[in-house]
C-alpha cells in the first residue's frame, strides 16, 4: 500500500530552489533511504513530508504530498496534526533536558491531554521498549534526559517519537552524532521498527543506506535522478551519476 | 518477540482526521498571540498615563506661571507663593556633571581593565563585584554618605583640598563635609557600574584586527589600547550621558548629602544646594495646598522630559556606536 | 631622554592608572559593606525583629512591622508586576521581529529609564489624591518599576533555548502556543525565576517612590488605604532624625537589606553562569 505520493514537489529557501519536481511513491512498511552529496536537498524533502520546512522563515513549498489518500498540503489540513501521524527524530539528538527520562517519553501524550498515570506508565514502558532503550533505563526513569550518552540519547528521543503513536518515522541523519557501535544498535532498530512502521531516512553514508533500507532514492542538486529497490541501485543503477556517486567518485 | 503495537485504549480512539483540530489550533495559537500581545501592550497604557497624569497634575502651576517656572528663582511656600525651578535644575545638572567629571575616567579604566587588561579569570570576579555595587539600594548609599564619606571629607580631604585650591572661589568657604562636590562623589559612586559595563561591552565589541595590526606594528600594550578606544570613542560618549540620565534621576543618596539649600548658586563646592528630585522628595508631603503640590508635580514633569531626552540620545548613539564597531556598518 | 624609555614609562604609567580605577571604585563598595556590617550588627538584638517602630523617646525597639509592611507591599507590587512582565516578554521573544514588538521594547526601554522618582510621583498624582497615603500607591509605583525588569529578563531567557528543543517539540506535533508555555517555559525557568528575584530586590530596596506615594508609618498593617511601615524608607527617615537609636536602627535597616541583596545577587550569578 502507498504511504506516501508525493507528486511534483519543489521548495525554496526565498529564491533559491532546492527541490525540483520531486515524484516518488513510498511503500508502507517499508525503509527508504535518500541519499546524495551534501546540499543536495535531501534534508529538505524530509521536512517536507511532516510540514517542518515551511516553518523557515522565507521558505516555500508548492505540489503535493498525498499520505492515507489525503494531500497534507490541503489548505483544510492541520499541520500540528501532520505531525502527530508523521514523527522526526533529528540529527543531533535533542532530549529535554530539563525534563526525566521518564517525562520526556511521556511529554507528547500529556500534551495532548492523557493524564492517567496507568496508561502513561504503560506507553512510556513500550515505547522505551520498542526504542530497545527500557531494560538500560528501566530503574533510572527519574534521572534527566541529558544525563545518558549520545547513543542512548538518540534511542531516547526515537521513544519519545513513538510515544505519539505516528504512522511514519522520519529520521535526519541519525547516526551521525553517535559511535559506530551505539550507530549498529539504532540501525538494528531501524529493522525491527520497520515491521509496523513506514521509515524514511536521510544519510550521507551510503553503506548505511545498502544495510538498512528496502528502498532507496538519489537526490543531486534537487532533483530525484534515481530511485528503486535498494539492491538494485546498488548492483545495477541505471542512471551514470548515480553509479559515479555510489562508487565515490564525488560528495 | 512480539511487542504490542497498538495502545489498547485511548489514543487510537482520538479522532485523528487531519482537519477536525485545525480549528482549534489555529484558535489557541491566535488566542496566545492575542493574550500576551494585550499583556505586553499596557506599556502604552502605563506610558501615557504617566504622562497624562503628571501634565494634569502640573496643570495649575503651569497656568500660573508658563514658562517662567523654568527660569524662575523664587521658591517661597509660605509668603508669596511664588516657586521657580531654576536653581533646581541648575543644581541637578551640576552635581550630575561632577559625577561624570570624576566616574566617567574611572567607568573607562574599569572597563579598560576588563576587556583588555585583565585576565578571563579575573574578570568574572571583578564583574560580579561591580554588579554589587550597582545593587545597592540608594538609601544606604545615602546612609553611608551621611556617616561615613562626610566626616571623612570634612577631615581628611576637604582641609588639605581649601588649603591647596583655597585661591580659587570653588574651593573656598566654610566646609561642613556634605555639599556640592560631596554630592558629586556619591553621585559618581553610583554611576560607575553602569557606565563601566557598557564600556567594557563596547570595548570588547572591537574586532581584534584592530588590535593586531597596531601590535604588528611594534605598539606597547598603551598604545593598543588607545587605538581600541578611538575605535570606540562614539560609544563612550554614548555610555557617559546614559551615566548622565542615572545620575540626574538620583533622589535618596543625593538629598541625604546635598544639605537641600535652595539657592541660586552655590557659594563653593562645599556649599549645599538643592535637585528637582531632592526637592521632591523632601517637600511633596509637607505640601498642604494645590498650588505648592502642583508646582512640585511640575518639576517632577520637568525631570521626567530631561531624563527621556538623555536616555533616548544615549541609547542611540550606543547602539549607533555598537554597530559602527562590529562593522555591519561602514561608514 | 631615549625616546623608547618614555614610551616604556608612558605604557607603565597608564597600567597603573587603570589598576588604580579597579582601586578607587572597589574602596567604597568595601567602605560601604564595611561600615554596613560593623554598625548594623549592633543593632541587631531578638527586639530588632520582634518590636515595632519606637516611638520618639522610647528606648530600643525594632523593625519588624517595616519587615511585615515591606513584604506586603513587594507582595502586592508582584502581583501585578510578574504577570504583565511574564506575558510581555513571553510576546516579545515570540514574535520578536514584527513592527509592534520593536515599538514596545523601545518603550520598556524608556520606561526602564524614568528615575523611581518620577514613579512616585505619578502614584502620587493618580493614587494617592483619590485614595490617600496607601499602601496600594506604593505598590503600584513599585510594579511599574518592576515591569519592564521581568519584560527584559524574561524575553532574553527565553531566547537562549536553544533552536533544537523547540523543533523537537513542534516534530512531536505540539501547537505553537503550546511549546511556548510548556516547553520553551519550563526550559527557561531558571533564568526567569532569576529575573523575577532580582526585579525583587531592586523594589526592596527602593524608598524615593515609596516616600512620595505611602509616608512614613510607624505601626502595623491597617488596611489597603493606610501606608505600612517600610524597611528602605525607615533608613532615610531614622538616618535624619535625632534620636540615637533611630539611627542604630537605620543601620540594621540597611544591614538586612544589603544581605538580602548579597544573596540574591550571588545566587543569580550562580544560576546564569551554571544554568
């Protein structure tokens, strides 16, 4: 089933244009990753699917983005509800750090006016547990959101995400604050996450994107050159710039 | 192992269409915006009513006496009725103006010291201390005025001060400790930190290209320095007369050593006299018919227009000054 | 003489002239805190805290309707004054680039510069005639000073949180007015508890305002329209009077007020420089 159409997208920062004419399909249940040298707007096109890039001052969006059947761009649309259904979890891990570890999962519920201590505590249990965060963190859910390393700072704001119950996982980049091994445990996660949710990811490592995603798209300069079956891409892209990339002869 | 996905209960039951808290959003974010802008909005109450209220007030004096009020030099209560703000105005400015003659040189090596002399370390330390200064409340000021500066004066300095300058009007007559240039000091005490802190800021805002290139040039540490507050000189004029504006509106320190003399002219610096805010502070109870209210009212009116119009020069010459030094403006 | 010894010595000399402000401006700070301590310390006894205000020839008595009459009035005065000062900068940093936001800074600004005087003053004029000396002028002249503190302090902490806390929250689907009041908030709070402590003890220690809007009361609270007794406006009025231990009173009065200062001080220092 299709999670996203995204039909001719393009976005400015004031003059600049940065997207251009992007069209792609997104599968639901699946890991998408997006790929390509550094400004190539990859960031972007991320934030234009939960409505966070027109929040820029002087930045603009025109086309559509089509997700369970309904354009989020729609005048009717709400973006603050845009954003409960599709997540993000950014690049340099942001916890709040003046709240516990425990309120910082559960902020996103009470915000929305869930007050029951019981099904708090249930959602913050799963959720830290779904982020394969609950067993490290269980016995110390008092202690600030700061006070973890970056790795488990990362799985921590990916619970407080899911903790909201979206749809989508939108994640900017998440590993490149973190060590390679704290970068292993979140890709493993990305995998089991993926059975119930969909997952776009934007990277500058390529060989992440070969490990974790199913399917994955080539941004350069705006435009979408490539996009498919990640293991196609990586055996047999179709399009020169895309194999000249891969193979790290530029970005 | 197979995690529950679904919250068994509430959240998935919210209605979460796109569209149907639209409304409601929009309303809180709207509301908000509304909310505090009013809050943030009563400055225009709160100014104008100031404003108003001390123009009423003044009404009846201005009435009978126009402008003349502000040369006048008459302020008799009792008999005649008469008040005039002359020798107060000219006592405010005075006294203000010894504050900045003795805590502007001082204000500039405090902030010298801080942005080019001494250490990061240090400078913490002596920052904190000055803000301490700045916190102390003006009546204790004035306490330690009366008690402690003024004998000390009478004592110690203002002898030896006669004795050397004694040929010169200023510094003749009888010296009883408090006074015109007693006032000055407390005045220029009180100044200090302010003053200081925006120098410092200003010094600091000197991009260090400047003091590089007189440095390659073989310059002492002096030299730099003159260089950085030339680079800066627009500024500290800006930092004195926000000093000036302090100064100018200060009540309980002044009138606890000022002796609250009203006269024209002080016969010597260690005469007393008399400010508009001293005379305010003093008289404004003792006040017992419309008339003698409202003519105090009017020199409060008066200090009120001569303060804004030093705040808002000061203001702008520093932060013309301010932007002239990061170099967003080249002129 | 060497031309290069001069400027040595020129260099020297300057040095020393700046060392020399540092001295000249901190020998009245210590004088100050000095003399405050060492003469207020006498005054200090159980009846300092306990007795009202002496009447004149009563021998010792104490300050403690000024503390009671104090607290009301700094009570009463943020009662208006940390509300307003709160949702003022709470705008002002919200929506801090549009036209009216630059209009109002500018007059916080100016309203920050009137001397506290120029504020009793129009307590007087448009409280006190209708009311009488009250302690409602007073605290309505201490507010208007207090306002444009809190406005200031406030809108600055707000600034600091930094970009990413905000688009955490806005990411989880949090409206806009929402992550100001919970999240930008609560992540600001330390600074803007700071704010509001050093709004404080500026109007603790203010008298001229006091002076012209409330008088002087030597007895304890007695309603909304009487004045109360007031610490810093004791110091001025007990400093000039002639009675011996009205002065010693005065300089406990003053001792109180600068501990009280002291700490508030040192412990926003510690907050902003921690926090």
């Amino acid at each position: 089933m299709v999670k996203f159409d995204i039909q001719n997208l393009n976005a400015w920062f004031g003059s600049k244009h940065v997207l251009k004419n992007i069209n792609m399909k997104i599968e639901e249940n699946t890991v998408t990753a997006i790929i390509g040298p550094s400004g190539c707007g990859k960031t972007t096109l991320l934030r234009c699917l939960n409505r966070m890039h027109e929040l820029i001052p002087g930045a603009r969006v025109s086309g559509k983005v089509i997700f369970n059947g309904v354009n989020i761009y729609d005048n009717s649309v709400d973006p603050v509800m845009v954003r409960r259904k599709i997540g993000m979890v950014f690049q340099k891990p942001n916890p709040f750090p003046m709240m516990s570890i425990y309120d910082n999962v559960a902020v996103g519920l009470k915000l929305n006016g869930i007050r029951d201590k019981r099904v708090l505590d249930a959602a913050v249990k799963r959720s830290l547990e779904l982020a394969n965060l609950w067993d490290e963190v269980k016995d110390e859910l008092n202690k600030s959101g700061a006070s973890l390393s970056g790795g488990q700072q990362q799985r921590l704001c990916i619970a407080r995400a899911l903790a909201v119950e979206p749809e989508v996982l939108l994640m900017d980049e998440p590993c490149s604050a973190l060590d390679p091994i704290s970068t292993a445990k979140i890709e493993e996660l990305i995998r089991k996450l993926a059975k119930d949710y969909t997952i776009i990811i934007v990277t500058h490592n390529v060989q992440q994107a070969a490990r974790v995603s199913d399917f994955t798209a080539f941004l350069y300069l705006g435009e979408l050159i490539e996009y498919g079956p990640t293991r196609q891409i990586f055996e047999n892209p179709q399009n020169e710039l895309t194999e000249r990339y891969l193979t790290g002869k530029f970005g | 192992m197979k995690m529950p996905r679904k919250m068994p209960l509430f959240f998935n039951s919210l209605n979460l269409k796109f569209s149907s808290q639209f409304k409601n959003h929009l309303k809180g974010d709207n509301l908000f915006k509304l909310v505090s802008a009013l809050f943030a909005s009563s400055i225009f109450l709160l100014l104008g009513l100031m404003i108003y209220t001390l123009i009423e007030g003044s009404w009846l004096s201005i009435q009978t006496f126009g402008l003349n009020f502000i040369v006048g030099t008459t302020w008799d209560p009792a008999i005649s009725k008469v008040f005039g703000a002359l020798p107060l105005i000219l006592g405010t400015l005075v006294t203000s103006a010894i504050a900045l003659l003795i805590g502007v040189p001082i204000s500039l090596g405090i902030g010298l010291a801080l942005s080019e002399y001494l250490p990061r370390r240090f400078g913490f330390a002596i920052s904190f201390l000055v803000e301490l200064l700045a916190a102390v409340p003006s009546v204790v000021y004035g306490l330690w005025g009366m008690f402690v500066l003024i004998p000390f004066l009478r004592e110690h300095v203002y002898p030896y001060l006669q004795t050397a300058l004694g040929f010169i009007p200023l510094f003749s007559g009888p010296i009883y400790g408090g006074g015109v240039l007693t006032g000055g000091i407390v005045l220029a005490i009180m100044i200090i930190p302010t003053v200081s802190a925006v120098m410092r800021d200003l010094f600091s805002a000197v991009p260090n290209s400047q003091r590089e290139a007189i440095i390659a040039l073989g310059a002492t540490k002096w030299e730099t320095t003159k260089i950085v507050v030339s680079y800066a000189r627009s500024g500290v004029i800006g930092a004195a007369i926000l000093g000036l504006g302090r100064a100018v509106g200060e009540t309980m320190a002044i009138t606890m050593v000022i002796g609250n003399k009203f006269q024209v002219w002080p016969s010597s610096l260690f005469d007393a006299w008399y400010t508009m805010a001293a005379i305010i502070a003093n008289e404004l109870l003792e006040a017992t018919y419309d008339l003698y209210v409202s003519a105090l009212i009017n020199v409060g009116l008066i200090l009120l227009i001569i303060t804004l119009l030093i705040n808002v020069l000061a203001r702008l010459i520093v932060w013309r000054a301010m932007r002239l030094t990061r170099g967003i403006v080249r002129e | 003489m060497d031309y290069h010894k001069l400027r040595f010595i020129k260099d020297r000399l300057m040095q020393s002239l700046v060392y020399l402000s540092l001295i000249l401006a901190f020998i009245p700070l210590f004088s100050i805190i000095y003399e405050v301590f060492v003469r207020g310390v006498s005054a200090i006894n159980v009846d300092f805290f306990i007795k009202p205000t002496p009447t004149v020839g009563e021998v010792g008595g104490g300050v403690a309707n000024a503390i009671q009459g104090t607290l009301i009035t700094i009570g009463l005065a943020s009662l208006i004054g940390v509300p307003v000062g709160l949702m003022s900068g709470i705008f002002l940093s919200e929506y801090s680039e549009s036209r009216l936001s630059m209009i109002i800074r500018f007059l916080h600004d100016v309203l920050g510069g009137v001397p506290s005087i120029v504020i009793g003053v129009f307590a007087y004029a448009l409280i006190t005639r209708s009311i009488g000396f009250s302690v409602t002028a007073a605290a309505f002249a201490l507010a208007v000073i207090m306002i444009p503190i809190v406005t200031r302090t406030t809108e600055e902490a707000l600034k600091l949180v930094p970009m990413s806390i905000r688009e955490a929250a806005i990411a989880l689907g949090i409206p806009r007015w929402k992550v100001t009041i919970t999240i930008a908030l609560s992540s600001a709070r330390k600074a803007i508890i700071t704010g509001i402590l050093l709004s404080i003890a500026r109007i603790a220690g203010e008298s001229a305002p006091i002076l012209v809007s409330m008088g002087f009361w030597r007895w304890w609270f007695a309603g909304l329209n009487r004045p109360v007794a007031n610490l810093a406006l004791n110091i001025f009025i007990f400093a000039m009077s002639p009675f011996k231990n009205w002065v010693t009173l005065a300089w406990g009065s003053a001792l109180i007020l600068i501990i009280m200062v002291l700490i508030i001080s040192v412990l926003a220092r510690i907050t902003l420089t921690r926090g």
